[in-house]
C-alpha cells in the first residue's frame, strides 16, 4: 500500500502533461473565441436567473436554477479553495495562482458549453428518470459507437468523485487545533485519532447522502452562500490588517507566473501544478460539475449553461484569489513548514493569533462537509450508468466507508489519486464538448435572439 500510495502522484503528474493543458486551456480558449465572448455577456441576466424570475415548478429536472448552482459549487467551494490554493503556492510558488486564474478565465466559457450540454442531452436512466451529466451528452449527443468514452468517464468518476481529500485535509485541520495541543503527537494517538473522527464524519456524511439530491440540494442552497459570507469575511479582515503587501504579492504573483526557476520542472512545471488546482477548484471541463447542473429543472438549456458559468468567477476569481493573497500577504508560505489546509489556517491565526486557526477550522469543517454531501451523487450516478441505476444506492456504502480511509491517508496519496481521475474524467468531458460546440452555438444564438426579442417587447409596452 505504501509503494502505492508514493506512485499515485507520479500517476498524477504523468496525466497532467502537455496534451491534458493543451485540451483544458487550449478548449477553453477555443469556446471563448468561437462564442465570440457571448456567454461573457449575460452575467446579470443569469443573475436574474439565480433569483428565480425563469422558475417554472412543471419544467423537467429535480432542483431549481439556484439549487443546481449551489450543489454544484457545494463540490468546487472546498477544500480546493484553502488546500488546493496553499498547495499551489508550496509546490508551485505564487506564479502558480495566475494560471489558476487562467484556468477560471475560460472556463466561464467552457461551463457555458458543458453544462448547456447537460440540458439539451439530458437521457433517461434504466429505472427511467431523467438524468444528466458527461455519459448521457456522450450516449444522446455523439450516439452508440462513443459509448465506450461514457464508460470510460464513469469508471474514473467512481474514484474521482470520492472523498478522499476532503476526509484527509478536514482531519489534519481538526488534529492540528485539537489532538496536538492535547498532546497526542505520536504517530500511533495521530493514526487513532484520524481513525475515529473519520468514522464520525462518516456517519454525518451518510445522513445526508441518504436522502439524495433533492436533500442535497435544499442543505447546499442554505450552507454554501453562509460558508462563502464568512470566508470572505475573514479574509476582508485579513487583507485589511495586511494591506501594504497587497501589491507586492499580485506583483509577485504576475512575475513568477513565467519566470518560476525556482520550481521543479521551471516554468512548465508552475503552470501545470496552477492549471491542476484550478481544475480541482472550479472543476471545469472535468466533468462532475455537469452532472448537478444537469439536475436543473428547466426547459432552457442556455439557462443552466448562464447559471454554471458563475462558478469559476466566485470559486477560482474571487475565492482562490483571497485565500492566495492572505497566504502571500502574511508571509506563512516563507516561513511556516505547513502544508495544505494548515497552512491556509496557519496565516488565518498569524492575522487573529489564536483564534484565527479555530475559525479557519471550522470553516474546513463546513467546506468539507459540503463538498462529500455532493460527490456522492456524482459517483451514484456513474454506477448507475454502469450497472443499473436500481443499483447505485450501493455507492453510498462504500462512499462512506471511503471516508475512514481518507481520514488515515498520507496527503500525496489522496491528491493522487484524485489529481489522476480528474484528468481522466477530463478527456472524454471535453471530447464531447468540443464535439457538439456547434450544436449550443445554435441553440445559444436561439435563445439570445428570443430573449432580445422579449426584451424589446416589454420596453415596447
């Protein structure tokens, strides 16, 4: 297991290579520029979209426009926006987060795509409810001969979507303000610890999970717009207290995003660690986000691909953004030996010296736990493509029981494995995309003529 453990992030970096950047990026761009930047330009109307004004309780799906929104953002709002971010900075310093900001850049663009997609090809599974997600624009967009890449995306999605990361890096957090202060320091009171908390955030996990998508969906709309009012907060609060070294830490973000020496494997060695943590921030083009937006009860496919667009702009833009600054702003990335989410919390405290990493704790707590109430139902969903969706409620078994041993897990080890599938999931999600771009050009061009059209009407009247 251990020789195991040390391969995955040597798996990991193998998949993140050239090809993969050039389909993420280079995708992105091409869906930015063949839209000629049309998505870009309805940011207020998918607000008003969020606000419910096109909600129709008859239409097809389970979960409204802001429901969708918010379960989807419940998997990209966590742990990639404190771990994921002081992970980018520790292994690719902080030229790492401008490439971030690349991959959110077009990815607005590239969710647009996908997730319009995951309305216009949305498929019935084998108990006959209606599902969405890359598998079913694969099997009802490209037909039976691209089944195969359908299966391909839900094999990796089994073990993509698992919680591995978020179980490890919630446990290292609780250790570190808990169980080390209490003096269980040795390597055998650690394993202990992580063991139990692991089984009691299972169990909480579970809870949720049972009740599906629908529960899902009613606990993210409530928790993820709170969890994002009080991160932010706290890193007002933190830039604030830190304001003379704003400037220098976006200088230095700027410069390092192509002069990185300092990194292994220069500067293609940067940019493919900040794409990489962009990708599990936003999750654009991997894939799991189109499988919530998919849920979305609307008639309108462009709707659901306005709505998702948001994402990358809050997760990676704004989000990322605040939590690379209080890391560089404070200067833990140069002095403290912390890594992942105890390094986000280690220059939390610097700003609040001892409450700073309780608070940050408990906000890993939230984050984390957002994120396992959603992935379940991305995994469920692949099995039930697989095998039959009268079978899929046997996911949330092993799901859970996964969370024990991300809990007990080395850090690589989870980032490995999760990295790897996420690149796996990647290629058939954009495949599929750039495939049947044309298809939600038309319907995009469609839709916005109506809607000017409506528009027109009322300033008519």
């Amino acid at each position: 297991m251990e020789r195991i453990g040390e391969r995955l992030p040597e798996l990991a970096a193998f998949l993140w290579g050239p090809p993969l950047i050039i389909l993420l990026v280079g995708g992105g761009l091409f869906f930015l520029i063949y839209s000629r930047l049309a998505p870009y330009q309805y940011f207020g109307h998918a607000i008003d979209i969020l606000r419910g004004r096109y909600d129709e309780a008859d239409d097809p799906g389970d979960i409204n426009h802001f429901q969708a929104l918010t379960s989807a953002m419940s998997g990209t709002l966590g742990l990639g926006n404190i771990a994921g971010v002081a992970i980018a900075l520790s292994a690719g310093g902080p030229g790492a987060i401008f490439w971030m900001w690349i991959t959110a850049i077009v990815g607005v663009a590239t969710k647009f795509f996908s997730c319009t997609l995951a309305v216009m090809y949305r498929g019935h599974d084998s108990m006959g409810q209606l599902q969405g997600g890359p598998m079913y624009i694969i099997r009802e967009g490209l037909g039976p001969r691209w089944r195969p890449l359908a299966y391909f995306f839900c094999l990796a999605g089994l073990f993509g979507t698992l919680p591995l990361v978020q179980a490890n890096q919630l446990t290292q957090a609780i250790r570190d303000v808990v169980a080390e202060p209490a003096g269980w320091t040795t390597a055998e009171s650690a394993f202990t610890f992580n063991f139990f908390f692991g089984l009691a955030v299972a169990a909480i996990v579970a809870i949720v999970v049972l009740g599906g998508i629908k529960r899902i969906g009613l606990v993210t709309s409530r928790l993820v717009p709170l969890m994002v009012l009080i991160y932010l907060g706290l890193t007002v609060i933190a830039l604030v207290v830190h304001a003379s070294a704003i400037p220098s830490a976006l200088a230095t973000i700027f410069r390092e995003a192509f002069t990185a020496e300092s990194v292994g494997g220069g500067v293609l060695g940067m940019i493919t660690i900040g794409i990489m943590r962009g990708a599990f921030s936003n999750e654009a083009g991997i894939g799991t986000e189109v499988m919530a937006h998919g849920a979305a009860k609307t008639k309108e496919p462009v709707r659901e691909g306005l709505v998702a667009m948001m994402g990358p702009v809050v997760d990676t833009l704004l989000i990322c953004t605040c939590t690379a600054l209080v890391i560089l702003a404070t200067g833990v990335l140069y002095t403290s030996d912390a890594s992942g989410a105890s390094l986000t919390a280690a220059a939390f405290h610097a700003v609040l010296p001892g409450v700073g990493g309780y608070i940050i704790a408990g906000l890993i707590v939230v984050f984390a736990a957002s994120t396992m109430f959603t992935f379940w139902y991305y995994g469920a969903k692949c099995l039930g493509f697989l095998i039959g969706a009268e079978h899929q409620h046997w996911y949330k078994y092993f799901y859970t029981g996964l969370i024990v041993v991300g809990a007990v897990a080395s850090l690589e080890a989870v980032f490995g494995l999760i990295d790897s599938m996420y690149a796996l999931m990647a290629v058939p999600t954009m495949l599929a995309t750039l495939l049947l771009a044309p298809k939600v050009l038309a319907e995009a061009r469609n839709y916005f003529s109506r809607l000017a059209a409506e528009e027109g009407a009322e300033q008519g009247s």
